[in-house]
C-alpha cells in the first residue's frame, strides 16, 4: 500500500463534517500528508469558491489549531456537482486523493439514519478507500 499523501474530506458545514475534517486533519499529521476540503456545490446553483470557503475559513482553522495540522497542509477543492459524484472524482486531477472521508450525514440527513445517502453512495460506488467518521459529539 502507498503512503497517504492526499486525504480528500467532504465539508459542508455540518457537525458531522467538522467531525469528518478533525479526524481527517489528525490522520494528516500522523502521516504527513495534506487534507483537501471538498464542497459540492450543488445542482441548481453556482458559488465561486472563494466565496464558500470564506464562510467555513473560522471552523476550518479551529479545527487545524486543536490537532496542530499546519494550515498550509489544508487545500480547498469546490465543485459544481451533486456531493457524491464530486467526492467521487477526487481520486483524479485535480484533487488525486488517496483516501476519501466523510461524515455518517451531512446537512440534509435525516433523524434515525445511520448513514447519509451520500457516504452510502460513496462506499458502494468509488474506487477510493473510504473512511465514514460516526456522528459528530462535538
């Protein structure tokens, strides 16, 4: 197996996706290797990224402070897409992540589901190895 050099996280503001970027940003430093913020941009809409990750830039360096990740380790990726088929293509350019990780539900998951139809999706479907971080119990 090759050494982690990319880890590709899905961020969406949610609980569960800051969960999802701690662990990912603590697995980075143990193995030296750099986290890539994604956000799907979604369907029907159309956000330059500068503009979405200004709106997480607090949280994301918060999270980078409690596990002392340098924050030049941490990129962006934003995409138009659904999430699951932009996570899904970060195995190739320009992201070439080596793990993909994502939270148990992100901002549209439902009370009682275990799993979000998008981290469900991404196990049965990518060719990446996939990391699903429980419910966030920040």
């Amino acid at each position: 197996m090759m050494p982690l050099q990319t880890i590709a996280v899905g961020f969406d503001g949610s609980r569960d996706a800051e969960a999802a970027a701690a662990w990912s940003m603590d697995l980075a430093l143990q193995c030296d290797a750099s986290v890539v913020l994604v956000y799907a941009v979604g369907l029907l809409a159309r956000i330059e990224g500068e503009i979405v990750t200004a709106d997480f830039q607090e949280t994301v360096e918060r999270l980078a402070r409690q596990v002392g990740l340098d924050r030049t380790r941490i990129h962006w990726h934003v995409a138009d897409g659904d999430a699951c088929s932009v996570l899904a293509r970060c195995a190739d350019e320009p992201v070439h992540a080596d793990l993909l990780v994502v939270g148990s539900r992100g901002q549209g998951g439902h009370a009682g589901l275990l799993l979000g139809s998008t981290s469900l999706q991404l196990a049965e479907h990518t060719t990446l190895p996939v990391v699903i971080v429980p419910s966030a119990r920040l």
